[in-house]
C-alpha cells in the first residue's frame, strides 16, 4: 500500500489515528506540565492538584476505605485512576478533533482550566503561579491536538483551520507517511519534556536532603528510661516493639511527600492568649532542653486489627514549656484558647486540646524519631506527638505554624470532615499470631499480640477460645503507660476450626466493649479475633 493514498482519510481509520492523536495530545500535555512544575514547584502540576483536590472533596466513608483496602497505596491508586480518566477523555477528545479541530483543542484547554483551577485553590499554593503546569500544558496538548489532526488532512488544498474532511472522491491524498512521523517525533518529545521534569523535579529537594544529612541530634536532657528487658519478648510473628522507622505506618494527604529545608524553616506561635509571639528556627529547637520518649501512635482509621499503630521513641522539644514561655495558660487556669491549631507547610489542620498539651503529658515538637532526624515521610523537619490522642488530633507532620484558639470559633481539616473534634484513644488489643486463617499444629499454639491504652496504660489482656471463658494473657514488662504492651497465651490447641478473640483492660479499669463502631467519627471498637484452623 501506498503511503499516500488517493482517497481522503474518513471512517474507523480516521477516528482511530485521531484517538491515538488525543493520546498522545494528552501525554504532552502531561509531560509539559510536569517540566513547568520543577520550576514553579512541584505540588502545581495538575495531576498532583487533581488529586490533592479529590482527597479533600472525598467523603470520609471512601476515604476510610480507600485506607483500608489500598493501605499506603491509596495515593498511587488515585493517582493512576486519574491519568486512567484522563486517558479515556483524551480518547474522546481525539475522535472529536479528527472531526472539528478546534473542539478537540478546546476540549484540551477546558481540562487545562480544571487542573489550574485545583492547583490555585490548594491550601498550599503559593499563587497564581501554580497555573502555570496546567495552563502552558494545556496549551500544548491542544496545539498539538490541532497540528496531528491536521495531519488527518490530505497535503494538498487543504482548507481552512478547521477544515473537516474533504468530500470524498476530491482526488486528494492523505500523508500516513507524514502522520507516523509526527505522532512519533511529539511522543519522543514529550517524553524528553517529561524526564526532564522528572529529573528537575528530583534535583528540587536536594537542600531539603541536605539539611536532613546535617543534622545532629544533640543528646536530649531527659533521657527516656531503657526499654524494660521483659518488654520485648521474642515471640515469632510478634510485631516488634519499637516499630523500624522504614515500617511505621504512614497516613496523610499528601500526593508529594514535602521536603522542607531545615535551615529555611520558621515555626510561628500566635493567637489567644499568646504573648509574646514567638518565631522559632530549626536551630533554636536544637539548642533547647531536649527530652526523648517513647509514644505509641495510632491512626483513628485503624481497624480493628488493623496497622496503622507503630511505636517508636521520639526526641523533641516539650510543647508545653514552649506555650508557658510564650505565656500560654490551659483553659483550666483560665487560658482563653481552648484549642490549639498546628498547620502544616501543605495546609493541613490539626486541632488538639490546649488541655491535654498542657496536663503534664509528654506532649512534644518531634525533631527526631528512633535515633535518626524525622524522615521526610513523618514530618521532617518538625512535627507533633500527643500521647494518648489519635494521629488527626494531634500528630501534625510538617508543621509549620501554631495557632491558639477555640473549638467554638474553628473547626480544622478533619472535623470539617464529619471527624470528631476530639479523640483520644481507645483502648485496643490486636492479635499478631496466628495470622487469620492460619493452620497451626495442634498444642500448645503461642497466641500473642499488641495491645494499648496510651496515657492510661494496659493492666490487663484476656484471650478466649471459641465460646469458652476469658483466660488471662501474660503481659509483657510495661514501657510506659504511653506506650503499647506485647502479650502472649499459651493455648493447647485441638485439631479443628477456632476462633480467638482478645480483648484489654486499661489502667482506669475499663475493660474494651465488644461493641464494634466504625472508625468514623471518633475510632473503631470491638474486639479483634481471628479464625484458625488447627491441624
Ligand atoms: N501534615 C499532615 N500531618 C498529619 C497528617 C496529614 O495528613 N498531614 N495525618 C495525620 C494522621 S491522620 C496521622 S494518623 C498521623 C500519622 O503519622 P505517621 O504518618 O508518621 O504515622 O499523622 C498526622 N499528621
Ligand atoms: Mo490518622
């Protein structure tokens, strides 16, 4: 077959170059955009703002089981279902194009608009300048659009812009030739624009890493006690006690992982009650009285049995001596905040009561986790630990501002989410082994886990076989009461089906209710159990 043929290129064969020619309209768009974005930043570009805007706009039910299901995945997923929507879209817009040009580029444009429209309404845009990815594009995707159609078009008299497709039997020609090599040639393109956006976008957190590899954590002046030695007992299948900071859980909203660089951050503290207003660099926490912890911390969205609870030892500035210096009163004493703000350099809103910052507990700003500075995932550089809260009331990453006020008068990102405006954390037990639907041998069959009560400390786990009585676990030695408690039960096991379930008593003498909740709106009770069959 010729490579120009005679007749005028129309039918299946047209719409389907002119899809192919969306597509690839699409995936410039993309990659253009993603080089604009290591320039402005790269939180602008629009699918990252796309999906940051779903995130919000997501109803917390979805939300939940979008954690759930796809675990620290979930952003992965979205961010493929969006290029996957994008896609099919691009596939209508070509089909459109290889009809009316300007609408198909039209179309590309409209998209354009949605991208930046998200990108400026994010709570961490920096202005009009986040348009830009979107918008530049956009405008190059539809240009594109609009040349590959054109190229639909038979090489001689071609008509005007928008020119459809020539009657048939014109006696004029289609370049296949000439199409092949355009469509080639933008892809090979786009695909250079989008590695180097790649790569520049990689390049923009260098001083962020940089300042990361240059911290030294001073030794705190109040040293947490050691680990008691009967606190971690060896238990295969046990989860560890002090969680490694690679395999802590992760939850939050951000689609890029934000890399402040230490020696540019500030810290402000402002708002009711606060003077004077104190403005703190990375380097005037260093050089304060450190104290070192142990906390256990734990995600309202956790399940019950499910993971997102870790424990780690944190080093940090204590939060309430910082509010005391800054002439911060609890409400108690007659301080006129009753809530305290902390938002994070990507927006985020955490509201905690000024109340349990200030009781005494080892509320901090965590500089350090487990012996190293934050990662990057978990706040680096700075972030809040609240023992006894669940992570939304409490455990603001990135944080970059405190603000004192009221519960009356604010509501921070997740209660506007239906979440409850306070949360402290429920008593838990969570069976670790045998992993459901495992088949252990029968006799004696170690059955042990984690379980906590942070601030009020576990007194007491109990297992139960079946519909048989509850049996007391052994508990292990107690870190503190801020921190989880590894159990275990020796069970003589017979052969068959069985179902283990556990549940905890905390130090106020509250045993957890079997009642199960959802973990909306204030964290999930009931009682965890696993099925297994004993062979
Ligand atoms: N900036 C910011 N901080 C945040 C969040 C967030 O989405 N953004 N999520 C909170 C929630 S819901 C939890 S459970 C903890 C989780 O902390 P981790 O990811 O270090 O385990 O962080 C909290 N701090
Ligand atoms: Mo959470």
């Amino acid at each position: 077959m010729d490579d120009v043929t005679q007749q005028p290129l129309r039918g299946i064969r047209r719409l389907s170059l002119g899809a192919l020619a969306g597509l690839i309209a699409a995936y410039a768009a993309i990659a253009v955009a993603e080089l604009i974005s290591a320039a402005v930043r790269p939180e602008a570009g629009p699918v990252i703002a796309v999906g940051g805007a779903a995130i919000d706009r997501t109803p917390a039910p979805v939300k939940d089981w979008a954690i759930r299901h796809f675990g620290t995945n979930d952003k992965l997923i979205l961010q493929l279902g969006i290029l996957g929507v994008l896609g099919v879209l691009a596939l209508v817009l070509g089909m459109l194009a290889a009809r009316w040009r300007l609408i198909g580029s039209i179309g590309v444009l409209t998209f354009g608009l949605v991208g930046a429209l998200a990108a400026v309404s994010r709570p961490d845009s920096i202005g009009p300048a986040d348009a830009l990815p979107s918008v530049v594009g956009a405008v190059a995707g539809a240009a594109l659009l609009y040349w590959l159609a054109g190229r639909l078009d038979p090489v001689q008299g071609r008509a005007g812009a928008a020119a459809p497709a020539p009657a048939a039997g014109a006696g004029q020609s289609w370049d296949r030739r000439r199409f092949i090599l355009a469509a080639t040639a933008a892809a090979a393109a786009s695909t250079g624009a989008g590695l180097a956006g790649r790569a520049l976008n990689g390049v923009q957190g260098k001083d962020a890493v940089a300042s990361r590899n240059d911290v030294r954590l001073p030794a705190p002046s109040s040293r947490a006690a050691s680990v008691p030695r009967g606190a971690a007992p060896r238990i295969s299948g046990l989860s560890p006690f002090m969680t490694p900071n690679g395999d802590f859980y992760r939850v939050d909203t951000a689609l890029v992982v934000p890399k402040v660089d230490a020696t540019r951050w500030e810290l402000r503290i402002h708002g009711k009650g606060v003077d004077p207003e104190l403005t703190l660099s990375y380097d005037d926490l260093l050089g304060m009285p450190l104290i070192e912890r142990d906390i256990t911390l734990t995600c309202v969205s956790n399940e019950v049995g499910g993971p997102y609870v870790g424990n780690a030892r944190w080093i940090g500035v204590r939060l309430a001596d910082l509010l005391t210096r800054c002439g911060v009163k609890s409400p108690a004493e007659g301080g006129p905040a009753d809530q305290l703000v902390a938002r994070s350099v990507d927006g985020m809103t955490i509201g905690t009561p000024v109340e349990d910052v200030m009781d005494g507990r080892d509320a901090m700003l965590a500089l350090g986790m487990n012996g190293r500075p934050l990662p990057f995932e978990h706040g680096f550089p700075v972030r809040m630990v609240v023992p006894g809260l669940y992570g939304y009331v409490s455990a603001c990453k990135w944080i970059q501002d405190i603000e004192l006020t009221t519960f009356d008068s604010y509501d921070s990102y997740w209660v506007k989410r239906d979440w409850a405006r306070r949360a402290p954390i429920k008593t838990q037990s969570r069976i670790d082994t045998p992993k459901p639907f495992g088949r252990p041998k029968a006799g004696t069959v170690i059955v042990a886990g984690v379980a906590w009560a942070q601030h009020r400390g576990i007194d007491k786990v109990e297992v139960r076989v079946d519909d048989g009585p509850w049996r007391e676990a052994d508990l292990a030695a107690e870190d503190t009461r801020d921190t989880w408690r590894q159990w275990s039960y020796p069970w003589q096991a017979e052969k068959g089906g069985h179902t283990l379930a556990v549940r905890a008593t905390d130090r106020t003498g509250e045993t957890q209710t079997d009642r199960r909740t959802r973990t909306i709106p204030d964290g999930a009770s009931g009682w965890h159990s696993v099925a297994v069959t004993v062979e």
